[in-house]
C-alpha cells in the first residue's frame, strides 16, 4: 500500500477525498440535529403538560387552562372524512395510471396534473377550498369542506404510493392470470391488489399524517378558533390540533408556556408516530416480498 | 334455453367491467380535472378585480400595501414579492448546498444500516408539520437571533429562512438521491477503474451525469419554500416593506392571504386582491414545477 501512496499527487488525492467526505458526513449531521433538538425541546417544555386530563377535557378560561380534548376530535373528524374521499380516488387513480394507461399524451398530462397538484401552495389550496366548497357548492365552513380541502391536496401522496406497490406487482403475475381467462379487472381485484394491499397502506397512512398536520387549508373551510361543543357531522366546524397549536402561539395572549408546549408536542407525536407505522411497514413489506 | 343464459350472463358480466373501468378511468383523470378546478375557482374569485380596475403597474411595481385604507386603498404587492423572494433566496443559499451534499453523502458515501437510518430520519424531517416549524421558530429562534444579533425582534428573513431551508431539505435530499441513483455504474466502474477516488468519481462524473436531476431537485426545494404557509407567517414577523437584510422583518405573499383572509367581506376588493395574489403564487409555482419536471423526464428518456 505504502507504495502506491507515496506519490505527492496520489496523497493529495486522499486528503481531497477524506476532506470532502467528512464535509458531507458533517452536513448530513447537522441535518439530523434540528430533529433530535426539535423533538426533544418539545418534550422536554411540553412532556410535563401530558396528562390523562390535558388529553380529554375541553380548554377552560378562554383556553388559557383546561385540555385539547375538543382539538383532537376535531383532527380525527378531518382526517378521517377526507381519508374516505381521497384514499378511494388515489387508489383507482393509481389503479389508471399502472393498470390501464400506456404511455400517452393523456398519461403524461395526468403526470403533471399530480405533480402540480403537490406542488400547489396550501395557501392556494385553501384559497380553493374557499371559492369552491364553501361558496360556490354553499357547504359552508364546516368539516366537509376543510375536508375535501384536505382531501384533494393529499391525492399526490396516496397516488403515488399506490402506483409504487402496484408496479412492484410482477408481470408474470397478472399474465398468468389473463392466461386462465381472467378479465382485466378481476386480474386487479384478485390479484394486483391482494398483492399490493400493504404497500398501499402505507401510503394512505402517509396520507393520514399529511392532513393531520395541515394547518392553512383548514383555516379557512372549517376549523374554529374555539369552540366548547364537540362536532355532530360533517356540516359543522371543528377545532384542529394544528389550527389549536396556531391559535394559542399567535392569537391568544397569556397562555401557559406548557399547554401550548404540550399541544406541539401531542401534534408532534402523533404525526410522527403515523409516519414511523409507515415506514415501518413498508420496510416489513419489502422484507417478506417473495418474488 | 342453457346457452342464453349463459350468454346473458356474460353480457351482464361485459357491462360491470365497462362500468367499473369507467369508474377507474374517471378517477384516473381526476387529478387534471382537480387542478382546472383550482385554477378556476381561484381565479374566478380573482377576476372581477383583475379585469375591473386593479392597477398592475401599481401591483407589480409599488410597495404601498394598504388594502383597508378608507381614502386611498392602494394594493401594491411589490413589498410581499420581495418578502417571498428574499425568505426564498435566503432558505437555499442554506438549503441547496445541505440538501445537495447530503444527497451525496447518503447516495455515494453511506451504506447498509446507515443508509436506512438516515434517509428515514430525512423521512421524518419531512413529515414535521410547518405548524411546529412556525411555533419552534417563534419559541426557539425568536430568543437566539435576538440574542446573537441583539435586534429587538427575532421575527425577520433569517428565522423564516432557516426554518424553509430545513423544511426543502428533504424534497431536495430525495430527488438529488434519486438523480444520483439513475447514473448507471459502469460510469463509476470505468472512473475507479482509471484509478479515481470516490469523490474525483462524484465530483467529476456523477454530478454532470446528474446535473439535470439535481436541477430538479433544488427547484422544487424552490417550490416548496414559495409555497410555504404557516412557518413563514409565524416566524417572519409582519412587516409590509422591503427588506435590506436578512434581520428585517418581512411579509410573504403566503402569509398575507393567511393573515388577511379571515377579515375581509366577501366579494370586497380586499378579499379579491387576496385572490390575485393566489392566482400569481399558482403561475409561480405552476412554472417552477414544470421546468423541475421537465427536467427530470429529461433525464428518463436518456
């Protein structure tokens, strides 16, 4: 070895070389820290607020004491009503785009379609969801609306999850299929998707943890600064854990550091905690794959 | 008698799959229907005032931002564009080259569990609402900056940068890898071959074989941090003007609808100017995301 690295130039080579992986071994870390800080400030202001008491009861004395009880309700009514709109849609969507679509100036539209659709503003998805559902089909602020809101900004997520677990499906599997005499949809339904079930489950999991922490959509199509009764459908507003976390750091004056540290902390984990059952199921998916 | 059952049946069977096909075709052209949608119904609350009286020299060129003016309603929106502008540049002269090394590292540098591990903590950075980013900077960076810079506030373009720039680094990381990744090995085969190191091989072949892809990459970091709502409206303080550092307190486009939007009447100007500048944010990142797209088909096709 010694001798192949006397050289000067082949020296100075190896120092390039460890330098620039140390610059970015330095960078990759000083990524991951805003992480372990942010969580862990959370935590540490917040972690004390948690009690059976702060999670289920309602915000007392103009939500300076008292609980996120109301918030967290609210954020399962959302999240839920714009998961039974989007997870079916983005499915068969994907369904589309793997299954029946060649490669086509429609597809290629819809490609961009979806990548537009991510990348729009939420801002401007709320701006939406205003002129839209509140206005123009008079649905007025309430969870529906937010909901849809919601729903259509979450698409790209479940679409593009889906088309990945359903790409991974081999050819062979669906040809064996068409071979017995198996139409194109029951090839899908008994065998496409059987096989793809977990891999399109993380994705409408993705998709649960994206509209649990938006905040901007739902501003203005149907979450509430405050309200002391909880939802009783879908033509009501409701409060957010998002919207709640918003309103306690910005608009109301003197709320204790804790109960807002404790709803950070309560959105936090419950987005991270959908993310990592995610993950973890799609590295388990990707473990036990047999072909 | 048998037969023509049996064939009924099979018609019958015929015209379920038509129909369910046509239920997945429909939903297959959803997402384009979606964004005619958008544009429609944002801009359809946006035209009145556009076509009916709004100055667009005054609203590209001013900076006077005094929507609820009794005498002289003025709505320049030159101070919000540099707002959105300067929070932007600022977040990717942090995010571009952290998102871009850390690409490299993770896709060139870093194997097996350590691999996993970090493009799932990438994972996670990605999936922290930018509600918590908005509230840890007004919490967190709030008292550092003032404490570092002894400014007053610690509301202005720095803290929304760095929060933006932390907030793209993901986007960034996992397209940069996914550029990274499409080079085919034998071009890094044929470099270690003559005799290059890993990072000649990087610095050399990689990053212009990826150059598109990486392109793509910060661009929609741009998108991204354009975009950008709640952080930005809680960490950068609420100052109509022009900023000219980065410890100035600014607005963004984004945060002026967000701020805005729940106190207008309807159909009032106030609430149309509001529109427009949604409609301008669509075009922005309209055009942003399709340059990144068509870079990255560009490099498909090769």
């Amino acid at each position: 070895m010694g001798v192949f690295l006397s050289s000067p130039e082949a020296q100075r080579r190896h120092r390039m070389q460890s330098f620039a992986r140390t610059i970015f071994a330095c960078m990759t870390v000083l990524l991951i820290l805003p992480v372990v800080a942010i969580v862990g400030l959370l935590v540490i202001r917040g972690g004390s607020a948690l009690s059976f008491e702060f999670l289920f009861s309602v915000p007392l004395r103009g939500m300076t004491a008292g609980g996120i009880w109301p918030a967290i309700v609210g954020t399962v009514w959302l999240v839920g009503v714009s998961l039974a709109v989007s997870a079916p849609i983005g499915v068969l969507a994907a369904v589309y785009l793997n299954e029946y679509a060649g490669d086509s100036w429609l597809t290629r539209i819809i490609h961009l379609a979806i990548v537009n659709l991510a990348g729009v503003p939420s801002i401007v998805h709320a701006l939406f969801g205003v002129g839209a559902f509140v206005l123009f089909f008079s649905l007025g602020t309430s969870i529906l609306s937010a909901s849809l809101t919601l729903a259509i900004m979450t698409l790209p997520v479940i679409i593009a999850s889906t088309k990945e677990a359903l790409s991974a499906v081999p050819l062979a599997f669906r040809e064996a299929c068409w071979n017995v005499g198996a139409t194109r949809w029951q090839t899908i339904r008994h065998v496409v998707l059987p096989n793809s079930i977990a891999g399109i489950l993380t994705g409408v999991i993705l998709q649960v943890s994206r509209a649990a922490g938006e905040t901007a959509p739902i501003l203005f199509t149907g979450a509430a600064f405050f309200l002391p009764h909880l939802p009783q459908s879908v033509n009501d507003q409701c409060m957010a854990l998002s919207m709640h976390l918003f309103t306690l750091s910005t608009q109301v004056p003197n709320v204790p550091p804790q109960i807002t540290y404790g709803t950070a902390l309560v959105l936090l984990l419950v987005v991270l905690s959908v993310n990592t059952t995610s993950i973890i199921i799609r590295s388990r998916v990707r473990r036990r794959r047999r072909w | 008698m048998r037969r023509g059952w049996s064939k009924r049946r099979a018609q019958l069977e015929r015209a379920k799959e038509r129909a369910i096909e046509l239920v997945i075709a429909a939903c297959g052209v959803s997402a384009v229907v979606f964004v005619f949608a958008i544009i429609y119904f944002v801009f359809r609350e946006a035209a009145p005032l556009l076509f009916g009286g709004l100055d667009l020299a005054q609203f590209f060129g001013s900076e006077e931002w005094y929507p609820d003016s009794v005498a002289n309603k003025r709505y320049g929106a030159l101070a919000l564009i540099a707002g959105t502008a300067s929070v932007t540049i600022l977040a990717m002269a942090i995010a571009v080259p952290f998102g871009l090394g850390t690409a490299i590292y993770v896709s060139e540098f870093s194997t097996g569990r350590v691999k996993e591990v970090l493009k799932i903590v990438i994972e996670l950075l990605a999936a922290i609402p930018s509600v918590v980013w908005g509230f840890v900077g007004l919490v967190a960076l709030n008292p550092l900056i003032i404490g570092a810079f002894g400014t007053p506030v610690g509301l202005n373009v720095l803290n929304g940068a760095f929060l933006l720039g932390l907030m793209s680094v993901p986007i960034m990381v996992s397209i940069g890898e996914d550029a990274l990744k499409a080079v085919p090995d034998t071009y890094r085969e044929a470099a270690e071959a003559m005799g290059a190191t890993k990072w000649q091989v990087t610095w050399r072949v990689l990053l212009p074989a990826a150059r598109n892809g990486l392109l793509a990459a910060v661009l929609l970091g741009v998108g991204r941090a354009i975009g950008e709502t709640m952080a930005v409206l809680m960490a950068t303080g609420h100052a109509v003007h022009i900023p000219t550092s980065p410890l100035d307190s600014v607005r963004t486009m984004t945060a002026t609808i967000a701020a805005e939007l729940g106190e207008t009447a309807r159909g009032s100007d106030h609430y149309r100017i509001l529109f427009v500048l949604g409609t301008v944010l669509f075009l922005i990142t309209f055009i942003v995301n399709l340059t990144a797209d068509l870079a990255i088909r560009g490099i498909k096709k090769r």
